[in-house]
C-alpha cells in the first residue's frame, strides 16, 4: 500500500486508520527522509520500522587516506593533494 508517497508494508490486522497514524507519525519524526514503512500487528503489539534516505557520500582513497571531503585537511595535507601524480589508463 503507499500512502502520501511512502511505501508501507503491513502484517495483521489493523483498526480503521491505525495505518495512517503510524504514517503521519513516522513523517514528524523523520520529515521527507522516510521512504517506506514496515508495520507488524501482533494483538496489542505493534512492531515499526522505518526505512530512510540516507544521502549519498562519495568516499575517495586520496594519498593513503579514505576521505569523503578534504575540507577539513590542513594546509600541508591539501598541498600533498595538489601535487599528486594522476595516473590514468589508455584503452
């Protein structure tokens, strides 16, 4: 079922407009970075999950360092950067 854009995945038997509670819920909490709903009804147990975009961080091995940003790299560390050799690979 998809309500207001987010996938929702329901197990059990759920009273009229239980399933668009737990949705609005999970949109306060979690805003448009929520993109799917796992609800499991269980008599008066009631198991969530919720599934969210994550953005996506490119990570780099720049000289001997995994780094996703060099922002924060001192100067000498942004000069080792600068002077690297680029290697590329003719096809």
């Amino acid at each position: 079922m998809d309500i207001d854009g987010i996938k929702v995945m329901v197990t059990g038997d759920p009273y009229p407009g239980e399933i668009e509670g737990y949705v609005r819920r999970g949109l306060r909490e979690h805003g448009k970075r929520l993109t799917a709903m796992e609800i499991t009804l269980d008599g008066a147990d009631c198991d969530i999950h919720y599934i969210l975009k994550r953005p996506f961080e490119r990570i780099r091995r720049i000289t001997g360092y995994l780094v996703g940003s060099t922002d924060r790299w001192n100067n000498a560390k942004q000069h080792e950067l600068a002077d690297r050799v680029k290697h590329t690979t003719e096809r």
